[in-house]
C-alpha cells in the first residue's frame, strides 16, 4: 500500500485462527481502511460483512475462483459468501488472468462472477434454465440429475462479458487454439547459476562444468529443483523455488477438466508427483518406463495426465477424447518434440477449444525458448546450449 500510505491496513497475525481474525476485526473496527482476507476463510468472518457498507470498494483477486452454486459444501459456500459482501456495495471489482474452465466453456461459471459485479440480478436457478441446455439423465439407482450439453440465449450473457472484461474470448465457438504464456517469478538464485556456473546450498555444491550440464541446470532451477555433481562426482539434489509448483496447484484446484502437464527430467517428476499426491488428484505417467501409454491413456479414472516430453509427443493417440488442457511445466529441448506435443490435444475428433498454458519463468532459458518458438526457428540441445542468457 505504498501508493496510498494514508490507508490503515488491518494486519492479521499468521498463526491466528479464523475465530481470531474475527474477533479483530470487530475490535478494532473503528481504526483501519483495508482488510485483506485469503478465498478461504471469507465465510468463516462473521464481523467483516458488518464492517463493509456502500462506501466499501471490494477486489476480488483471482476472480475465477468464485465458482459453482448447486451445493452448500466448500467451495460453494465461500462463493456464497463472497457473492453476499457484494450486495453491500455498488464499487466492486474481479481481477484474474486464467481463463474460466468447464463443460462447454465453462459458461456457468461465468454467473457467481456477474452477480458479485451486479450485472445480474437472477436466482442461480433462473439463470441456469434460461442459458443452460440439458438433458435428464439417470444411472443405475441414483437419482435423475441435470447434465449440461451446451448453451443458449448466449449472446446477452457474451455482450456482458465482453462489456465488463478488458479480454474476453469465447472458448465454445471459436475453436482457434489458445496459446497463454503464464509469467513466474524467477528464482533468486537463477542469476548466481549464471555467473559461477554453480549452485551451492548448505554442504552441497552442484558444478556446471560442461555445456550441457548449464543447460539441463538452469532449465530444472525454472521448475524448482537442480540435480548435479559436485568435485567429487557425488550426487546432490537441491530444491531450489516453488514457483511453478504454486501455480500448478492452484490451477488444478479450480478446474474439473482433464489436464496434461509435460515435464522434461525425473527430478521435475518427482515434484509433480507429490504435488498431486497433496492434492488427492488421480494420475498417469507416460514416459519411457511406462509399458503401455494407449492401455494408459484410456483408463477412465484420472484427473490429471503427467508426460515427459518424448514419450507422450510421439505415437500416442487417444489423449485429445479425455483432454483439451495441456501444460508445459517445463519447456521442450527440440522444435520437433514441441510440435508433436502440441498435437497430442489439438487433433481431428477433439470437441472443445485446445489450451496451452506455457509456465514461463521470467528472464530465463524458459523466456529464450519461447521466443524460438514464436519466431518459428528450429531448435535442438544443440542449439540451447549455445545460447546466450543475459543475467
């Protein structure tokens, strides 16, 4: 709040519970300007709605987040609760820069959005039956329940949110892929590799002593984790940032789709690994260990497919019927492998628009890539280890 230095911030400890922050801020309600508030424990703050009037301006970062209305389970209720803070005010605003994900586009998760901004005033119930197409379905002895097979009346709800969004880009019509180049933070010490040609952490040093080892080292930093020998040829692991792996995880967190993410070394692996373990998310690997990708690819009970580059960008068909969502955790090593990878998705028989969503550290190799890419100009390991990366 540097810019705005007469505002008074109502700081919460970390350690506090929910109760805790409660409670100060019914304390301490006449001595602060802004509260900031994390998605989770919005529901959880009885005293704020009472704090909150018509002279209260509310920003919603990661907007996208306020999703789903059919339940009264997380994160339901925290979308409820958020859409109710917005009743008290007519200065409002959503920030966010991941597209809205779903069947279909993800159209009615387009509705808790316009209700927090005002530009609706239908129940969810309303809004559903005059936009959503479907049909009733039934399976075994569960109840007959509504499943979504497309949209209607959709231009009024479109002309609204190209009105209100600085971009807004149909993903159910325009079936033009989606490129979306995603910015990380780059690691602190991305600059020292550079310059020493070594990383060192507690008693481990990591020597890039070759060409290729720079290559691969400053490449898996970008992803967290950097593998290497020191002086003695001894192997050293050091886990450097979770930059990417933050992303990641709330990305999967606020889709329901079938995603796949292409990694390039074990290392990288094992990070997204662990990640979908701590998110309870189901996964296949395809790489060169996995003894039947087709066998794979098919099996009905996955969220999340996790590929290193090679072995899924090459004679695997199948992945475009369960996916449309592709994310490049790491950046490929060769003009060819990227091209067959983006073809994983985008082939005849998909129904929905391809994504590509590139984790792009800042001012890294990842950056160098890409502009190889973009610039349509053919790339090895070869060529990436003879490039030169400004510090």
């Amino acid at each position: 709040m540097e810019e705005l230095p007469d505002l008074h911030i109502l700081e919460f400890k970390q350690s506090w519970s929910a109760k805790r922050k409660d409670q100060e801020l019914w304390e301490k309600r006449y001595n602060y300007d802004v509260v900031i508030v994390n998605f989770e424990i919005v529901e959880r703050l009885q005293h704020l709605s009472g704090q909150i009037d018509k002279n209260w301006m509310i920003i919603v970062d990661e907007i996208h987040r306020i999703k789903g209305w059919g339940t009264k389970r997380n994160p339901v209720k925290i979308t409820r609760a958020v859409c109710e803070l917005g009743k008290k005010t007519e200065y409002k605003a959503g920030l966010t820069a991941t597209p809205t994900q779903g069947k279909f586009g993800g159209f009615l998760d387009y509705y808790p959005q316009l209700l927090f901004l005002g530009y609706t005033d239908l129940s969810y119930e309303q809004f559903y039956e005059k936009h959503v197409d479907y049909k009733l379905v039934k399976f075994g002895t569960t109840p007959m329940h509504k499943e979504i097979v497309g949209y209607k009346n959709k231009d009024e709800v479109e002309s609204l949110l190209k009105l209100i969004a600085r971009r807004y880009t149909s993903s159910y019509e325009d079936f033009e892929p989606q490129h979306i180049k995603v910015p990380i933070p780059r690691a602190k010490d991305y600059p020292v590799l550079l310059r020493e040609k070594a990383l060192r952490k507690d008693d481990a040093v990591i020597l890039m002593n070759n060409s290729a080892r720079k290559r691969i080292a400053l490449k898996t930093m970008t992803t967290g984790v950097v593998l290497g020998k020191d002086m003695l040829g001894t192997d050293h692991i050091i886990e450097n940032n979770k930059h990417k792996l933050d992303w990641l995880a709330e990305f999967l967190e606020d889709t329901d789709e079938v995603v796949s993410i292409f990694y390039q070394y074990n290392v990288e692996l094992h990070s997204l690994e662990r990640l979908m373990k701590r998110l309870k998310k189901r996964y296949v690997i395809i790489n060169g260990a996995t003894k039947d990708k087709y066998k794979e690819i098919n099996r009905k009970d996955y969220d999340v497919v996790i590929g290193q580059f090679q072995a899924m960008s090459e004679s695997l068909d199948g992945l475009h019927n369960r996916c449309h969502i592709s994310v490049f955790f790491a950046m490929p090593e060769s003009s060819l492998v990227y091209k067959q990878s983006i073809g994983r998705i985008d082939r005849i028989g998909q129904t929905k628009v391809p994504m590509y969503y590139y984790l792009l550290m800042e001012r890294t190799i990842d950056e160098d890539i890409m502009n190889l890419i973009e610039q349509k100009i053919e790339f090895s390991e070869i060529t990436l280890e003879k490039l030169e990366v400004s510090v």
